[in-house]
C-alpha cells in the first residue's frame, strides 16, 4: 500500500465553510473515493487554511487521481469545492495537490 501525502490551500476566509462542508461530504463522493482505492482518507488544516492530506492506495496519486477523474461526482465535487481553493491557474482542487515526499515510516 502506498502512503500519499498531500499540501492544498483554502482561502482563509472560506476555512470554516470549507470545513463545515467536509462534516457532510456527499455519500455518492465517499463512495466514488472508496471503489477508487482510497483509503484511510484523512485532511488536516491549519489556522492559516493550508491543508494536509493523508490517504493510502495500491498505486500512486496520479493513479488514484485519474480512478476519480472518470466519476461524474467527482467533477461535480471538485467544481462545487473550487472557490475555496487559492491558486493562480484554473485547475480542479484535485489537479493542484502538491505531494510530498516520505522520508520515515514507523509501523
């Protein structure tokens, strides 16, 4: 199983919406995550809004990512979730996570 972990930016004015959102994540979404090989799915943010994600899949990220990108919810998701990203170009949430390298693994 690999460990992918990820860095996203809410905007800091739309934090505790975006939050609020994630306590009611549509049930089609959380299905499309879990047949795409999503699993042990967490996000993390910090005051300022920068996010960190955590998630486990057989492959790899652009793997995981392009199982979701087919899903019609997932666009619907992603363009429903994309005012409360900060960036500089107009791509999806989900084509703007910056991975981060393991460096240690205690198991």
């Amino acid at each position: 199983m690999r460990r992918v972990g990820f860095l996203l930016k809410v905007k800091p004015e739309k934090k505790a919406e975006y939050i609020q959102h994630h306590k009611n994540v549509w049930p089609d979404m959380l299905q499309a995550l879990r047949e795409s090989g999503w699993h042990n799915y967490s996000i993390f943010i910090r005051e300022d809004g920068l996010l960190f994600g955590y998630f486990e899949t057989e492959e790899s990220l652009a793997a995981a990512q392009a199982q979701m990108a087919v899903r019609a919810v997932n666009t619907r998701w992603q363009e429903f979730m994309a005012p409360y990203f900060e960036s500089t170009n107009q791509a999806r949430p989900d084509e703007m996570f910056l991975e981060l390298t393991e460096i240690f693994h205690l198991d």
